[in-house]
C-alpha cells in the first residue's frame, strides 16, 4: 500500500510539474503552449526554442509570416519550405542550406552537395561554392559557381565620366592608324584590351569591357569617318584631273 501511495504521489508531481511548465490538454493531440523559454537536448536557453545538435523535420513545411493579434491571423506566407528535405549546416566559417543528405567528408570539409548557399562569417554569399574570401574578392558580395541564367542583368554606371563618349569630344587623341598597326604587329592585341593570359589569370570586369569594347567601337567609327573624308577628298580631286583632261584633249 505504501508503494502504491508512493507512486500515485509521483504521478500526480509530475502531472502538477507538467501543467506548470505547459498549457494545454494532457493528451498526445492537443495544442501545447508555453510562455518562456524551451530547451531540447540542454539546460541552457539562449531563445525562445534552443536545440542542441540537430533538428529535423519530415514531411512538413517551415512558414514565416507575420502575426495580426488584432485580426486572429497570420498574413500570407512570405517564404516557405515545402516538400523538399532542407538542412543547415553551421560552422565556424558560416552557414550551409542545401537538400538534406546523409553524410559528411571524412577529412572534416564541406561536401560539394552542401554549397547549394552558403553565407560567410564575412558577410558574402556563395551559390555552389564557398570560396568568397580570397585576395582579389574585395568589392564582391555575391559567388556563383556554374552558370547564370536570367532574362536580365542591369549594371550601373557611376558617373557619366564613366561611360566611353569622351571618344567623341573634339580633343580626344585618336590614335594613328600606322601607330595602330605597329602596336597590334607588336602585341597581338587592341591597345587596353586584356591579352588572352591576363583574362584567363584575372577574369574581366563586364562593365569594364563593355564600356572598354564600346570605346573601340566609337574609335573605329572614328577611322571609318577619316577614311571616308579621304576617300571623299580624293574623288573630287579625280574628277578635277577628268575634268582637266578632258578639256586638255579639246
């Protein structure tokens, strides 16, 4: 009898602890509610929810959104994760969301499978990759292994120097077109234009080349007009000496 009496005694703390830790009906279906904090897999509490190690979900969804106490109800969903398995991966160097899969290297780096996004300590984002800190990676926020497809891509110019239409300002220096051609015997290249080595080595800065090649385009505009006033020029002065003989002949 006192066994009995002891247990039905720890029963009913435990039942007494639990609805003091929890709001709710005592039953594996109803809505459970609590007002501060909740640990799993740890004592310490640094949130509203803190889990230690992993948390896992199966078959379900992750919504955020934005609660209207005033209304009773959630406006709609901005981002969602839904029927796809998605996981995190946080280390030392940043944070990992990709598909879900089941295993790590064994030397202790990041599978390829787990680049899918990646945000630095740094601040940088990586797709595909999480090599964004490096020497020359100063001034890039975004890293995008493979390619990039998108129906647009707008690049802004600074200033209005920074666009290439000083080529047609009365004093630009128009480089002679023998000048020219001995650089090109010499280099193999345009003047400025990045040799083959140096665009592979370095890459190229696409606004950089596309107000680059625009200038070499407005230059051979250029030639084109000076080849044309002489061409121009030297008609008239072939129809001048017709003219000339023709009246020499009468």
């Amino acid at each position: 009898m006192k066994k009995l009496t002891t247990v039905l005694f720890a029963l009913l703390c435990a039942n007494s602890l639990f609805s003091q830790q929890w709001d709710g009906n005592n039953d594996t279906s109803g809505n459970i509610s609590r007002v501060g904090n909740v640990s799993v897999g740890t004592a310490d509490s640094y949130d509203k929810l803190t889990v230690f190690e992993n948390l896992r979900m199966v078959n379900g969804k992750i919504n955020f959104g934005y609660h209207l106490p005033n209304r009773g109800s959630y406006l709609d969903t901005f981002f969602a994760i839904e029927h796809i398995p998605f996981a995190g991966l946080a280390g030392g160097d940043g944070l990992y969301i990709h598909p879900a899969h089941n295993y790590f290297n064994l030397d202790g780096t990041v599978p390829d499978q787990s680049k899918a996004f990646y945000v630095s300590s740094s601040s940088r984002i990586g797709m595909g990759t999480n090599a964004v800190n490096c020497v020359t990676c100063d001034g890039y926020r975004l890293f995008v292994k493979d390619g990039i497809k998108t129906e647009k891509v707008k690049v802004e110019v600074a200033a209005s120097n920074g666009w290439a239409d000083y080529v047609f300002a009365k004093d630009y220096q128009l480089m002679p077109l023998q000048d020219l051609k001995s650089f090109i015997n010499n280099n193999g290249h345009l003047p400025e234009v990045p040799t083959t080595e140096e665009a592979i080595k370095n890459g190229i800065e696409l606004k950089e080349m596309n107000i680059l090649l625009l200038k070499k385009i407005e230059e051979l505009t250029l030639y084109t007009l000076q080849q044309q006033e002489k061409m121009e020029e030297q008609s008239k002065r072939i129809e001048k000496l017709e003219n000339s003989t023709k009246l020499n002949v009468k």
